[in-house]
C-alpha cells in the first residue's frame, strides 16, 4: 500500500494564509509608525504613547491611529 505524501518543499495552504495575514499586519503598522513619525502636531509624551500602543497591540493599535489620528486640516492650518 502506497500513501501519497505532501511535498515538504510546498507550503500548506493554511501556510500561505498566515503569511499573508503577517505581512498585511506588520504593513499595517508599518505605515501608521510612519505616519505617526511625519505628523508634526503629534510630538512627546503623545507620540511615545501612540509607538506603545502600536507596538504592544498591532492590530488594534495602527487601526485605532487611523480611526482617532487628528484630521489633516489641523495639519496644513499648523503649516500656514
């Protein structure tokens, strides 16, 4: 009796899934880090709080940032 085997060099299909959700999380926190970094109205105390929370929970923190972030024209009136 013969057992066809997987291939061990081919990922698992449950393989290619988590590393595409890892990478669209670290993406995710990627882009609000920098983001927090640019934005020049968020400095200090605020900004090192805003890094905490992105690092310590980076779904919820990045999606939180993008949910509550300051809104741009208070941004470019600071500029002006």
């Amino acid at each position: 009796m013969i057992i066809a085997a997987a291939n061990p060099l081919l990922p698992a299909g449950y393989d290619v899934i988590w590393t595409i959700a890892i990478v669209l999380v670290a993406s995710l926190a990627v882009v609000a880090m920098a983001q927090l970094v640019r934005a020049k109205h968020v400095r200090g105390t605020e900004a090192a709080i805003w890094m905490l929370v992105m690092l310590a929970l980076p779904v919820v923190g990045p999606a939180a940032w993008f949910a509550v972030r300051p809104d741009r024209r208070a941004e470019r009136a600071l500029r002006a």
